[in-house]
C-alpha cells in the first residue's frame, strides 16, 4: 500500500476532489441495482426522475427517459461528459426539483436518505412528491437493525474485467481494492418523525493503480449517516402517502444493510 494517503473532510454530501464513479464503480455494481430498479418499476419504460449512482442511471437511461439530479456541480458535469446516454442532468436537490417536475415515477436510490436528518427535509420530500401524480416512487434506506456500534462492514472487490483482446497482466490480477465503514456511535434524533438515529461513521477506501502507484486513491474522513428502522418508515410512509400501496423490500446494493420503499397507486 502506498503511502499517500489523505484524511478529507467532505464539503456537503461528499468530496468533490473524489471521483465518486470508481468508489461506486469498483464496490458495487452500476448495472445491477439499475437491473434491480427496473425490476421494481411496473413501467420500466417510462420517464423516470433519478438520484443515485451516475453510471447506475445511464444503464436505465437506454431503457427509458431519464432525468439525473444532483446537488453537485462536479457530479453533474462529469454526468454530462461521461455518460451521454442521460437525457438530462440537472444540478439541484431533489425535493426542489420534484416540485416542479410531473415524472411520474421518480427513483432517489443509493441511500440518499441518509442525509436526511431533519424533520423538515421530510416534510419537504413528501411536499414535492405530492406535488404532482405519481405512479411509484423508490426510496432505499440505511437499516438501522442490521449496524451496531463497533461493527465494521468491509468492502472488497476483484480486479476489473478486461476485454479479452487485452492483456490480463499479474500487476492487474493482483490489485488491492478495499473499503471500510467503521461505527462508532449513535445518537438518536431529536422526537422527529420519522424516528431516526445518526450514525458516526469513520469511512476509509484504497484502490490500487496498477500502472501508476501515484494514482492510487486512498482516503478516509469521517462522516454522520441517519439510519431508520423500517417500522418508522413504514409508519410515516403510510401516513403520509394514505393514497399509495406502500410496501418493503431488501436493499438496492446486495449485502447492504439497507432496505427499499416502494410506494405504488393502486
């Protein structure tokens, strides 16, 4: 391992001097939650309004129309030149943005809720999703049963794939690519609905670059995730959205300790 690594401190939702692409890409599979989400969508096909991976939503994007948003500046414009395949990409929160745009089937994936941390920033959401019919809404959620203080979830990958025209050299079978979330605390939320409690969480990723040691990326910081357990979801969901099917489901990212909301009309 190299000795270059960096402690960042996360400006918003994340760093943006972090190509957040290779940590998605490289520890979760793009094209298999987007397989998931238009499993879960009755209409697959038709126009969607989407949070989550960049990668995950140009995978969706062949199928159907597809809106990506983003409170990045960064984000959106690596979106832009990456993945010419989105229809539109717009820099905004969603919740704003929902307000104004009729899709409906809107998808906020990848645990965006997990910034939620304010009874307010709820309120806000279901404002913007009833703002306008909605055929089905995905939401996924940190599962607070499956996390405890003290536990670590590891986070290790294979090399990636190479083109069989190309040379499968012994530097790339044997890269290190590795993740840990670290928990050290919860706090629970201050009598907000939904409950909640935020996690502090002590985040480190290193992926090797076989080719250039100085391009290796390894960094960690340390970061405040709300986790939910699914009754308080469920509560809320139900309430909140009395005129939709709501029901629940295993996460997006396999072995992820979250789970899915789908909220569906009858």
């Amino acid at each position: 391992m190299t000795d270059n690594h960096q402690t960042i401190k996360p400006v918003g939702k994340y760093s943006e001097d972090i190509d957040w692409d290779v940590i998605y890409r490289t520890f979760h599979n793009p094209k298999d939650i987007a397989e998931r989400i238009a499993f879960e969508l009755t209409d697959h096909q038709a126009p969607v309004i989407f949070c989550g991976f960049p990668e995950t939503a140009a995978y969706l994007a062949t199928a159907s129309e597809l809106q990506f948003v983003d409170e990045s500046a960064v984000v959106t414009k690596r979106t832009k030149e990456r993945y010419p395949d989105i229809h539109t990409v717009t820099l905004g929160d969603i919740s704003t943005i929902l307000k104004d745009t009729p899709s409906k089937n809107v998808v906020i994936s990848c645990r965006l809720s997990a910034f939620w941390q304010t009874e307010q920033d709820f309120d806000e959401l279901a404002s913007a999703i009833l703002a306008h019919p909605r055929d089905q809404v995905l939401i996924d959620f940190f599962d607070r049963e499956a996390v405890f203080e003290g536990m670590h979830i590891y986070y290790h990958a294979e090399a990636p794939e190479v083109d069989a025209d190309e040379k499968n050299t012994k530097e790339e079978e044997g890269k290190q690519q590795s993740g840990d979330w670290d928990f050290k605390q919860f706090n629970d939320s201050q009598s907000t609905n939904p409950s909640f409690q935020i996690a502090n969480i002590d985040v480190s990723y290193f992926i090797e670059n076989a080719n250039n040691r100085k391009n290796d990326i390894n960094f960690s910081y340390e970061t405040h995730r709300a986790f939910f357990t699914k009754m308080a979801i469920l509560n809320w969901c139900t309430k909140t959205f009395p005129n939709y099917e709501t029901t629940l489901a295993t996460g997006l990212l396999e072995g992820d300790p979250s789970f899915l909301v789908n909220l569906k009309k009858p």
